[in-house]
C-alpha cells in the first residue's frame, strides 16, 4: 500500500475541519477510494468538510497530492458555516 491514510466508507464526512481549526494538513492520503485508489468507496456525506481557514488540503507533487473520489453528494470542497 503506498503512504498516507485510506479514508474510506464512512457513514457520515471522511475529515473534518471544524471552526476555529487552523493550519491542519491533509496530504497523501486516498479519500473516498478503496486503499489501491482504483476504486470509489464513498464517505456519506463529505470527504472533506473544512469550516475554517489558513489550513492546507493536497500539494503539488506526487508525495503530497491527495487521491479523491466522489463522496454522496459530491462534496469534497470547501463548505463556510452558517
């Protein structure tokens, strides 16, 4: 398996980045896939659901960019909250 974490499968968001949260790092890590990334596995709601700012999701570059597929529905974005 390569590095990173498999978020995969989970009933509600794969990440979450709550308000008030700043400077995390997600990279290298498969979301929504199976571990190979050949193959959606979904997150139920969001793979990534960030609500605050000045954090960091995928770089350039093969060792940092993170492999995502399509959660239900298709929200893996930026989401302000209300």
């Amino acid at each position: 398996a390569a590095d990173g974490n498999t978020i995969s499968g989970n009933g509600g968001d794969g990440i979450s980045i709550s308000e008030n949260i700043r400077q995390v790092k997600i990279f290298g890590n498969r979301i929504g896939t199976n571990e190979a990334a050949s193959a959606a596995l979904a997150n139920n709601v969001a793979g990534i659901r960030v609500q605050s700012s000045q954090n960091q999701i995928g770089l350039a570059g093969k060792s940092r960019e993170n492999s995502a597929r399509r959660s239900r529905p298709n929200r893996c974005r930026p989401r302000r909250s209300a």
